[in-house]
C-alpha cells in the first residue's frame, strides 16, 4: 500500500512539473494581408496613456502608419485596431511597482476579426523583465501580428 501511494504521489508530481506556468504568455492570430496604415483606436479605458503612445510607436517602425482616432471609427478605416491594456502592482520589493499586466489588441476589416495578439505577466513572479517599458514587448510583437509587412 506504501508503494502505491509512492506511485501516485510520483505520478502527480510529475504530471505538475507538465503543467508548470509559463512566466510570459503571448499568444498570435496574424494578419494574413500586407498592411501599411490602419485606424488606431485610442482606448480612454487604459490608464496608462504611453500604452496607446507604444504601440503606436511600434506599429510605425514597423512601416504601418497608424491614423490614431478616439470615439466613433472613422468611415474611411478599412482596417482598425482596438486594445485592452491591465496593469499590476509588484509588491517584490519595498515600494509597489506598476507594470503590464496583460493586454488584448485585436485587428478588424470592417466587423470581421482579421487578427489578434495578446500578452499576459501573470506568472512573471519575482522576474524583473516585467518592468520593461511596454514598447520593448509592442515592438517584438507587432512583427509576430504583422509578419507579411
């Protein structure tokens, strides 16, 4: 009976060390044309306002002009971006440091979803590359979203 429950325990530790958390997950759906402007939507919801700045600096270096909008979408968009941006506290250290959390940034042709990329820190723990400044992170990124420009 010893020896199983030895088994077990081996079996699920195992398993665990499978399931190990990845410290930051990116996740892509590519847009599949070549793009060389889009309609940026400014998201007043995120409250960091270098987010918006970021990725917009990042989309243009990777030759795609950004029109940057806030409100309703501009009727002559064919193509939008729209993002979502969390952020978090570390509290790692004495004073709580903000950093990126998670963020979404989905690319549409008219309603349609054309492509997607996302982001997440969560398990970033005590990992001192979750304080990059979030240009360093849009930038790697934008090529994945974009690889066809």
């Amino acid at each position: 009976m010893k020896t199983f429950h030895l088994a077990v325990i081996a079996i699920i530790t195992a398993l665990a060390a499978c399931e190990a958390p990845v410290p930051f997950k990116r996740e892509y759906q590519p847009v599949q044309q070549q793009v060389s402007e889009l309609c940026l939507e400014r998201n007043p919801k995120v409250i960091d306002a270098n987010f918006h700045n970021d990725l917009a600096l990042a989309l243009a270096e990777h030759d795609i002009t950004p029109r940057q909008y806030q409100g309703p979408t501009p009727d002559d968009c064919p193509l939008v971006l729209r993002y979502i941006a969390w952020y978090n506290l570390s509290f790692n250290s004495y004073n709580p440091s903000r950093f990126l959390g998670r963020f979404e940034v989905t690319v549409f042709e008219g309603s349609q979803q054309i492509g997607f990329m996302s982001y997440n820190a969560r398990n970033a723990g005590k990992d001192e590359a979750k304080f990059n400044r979030p240009h360093t992170t849009l930038a790697l990124m934008v090529q994945q979203l974009f690889p066809n420009t």
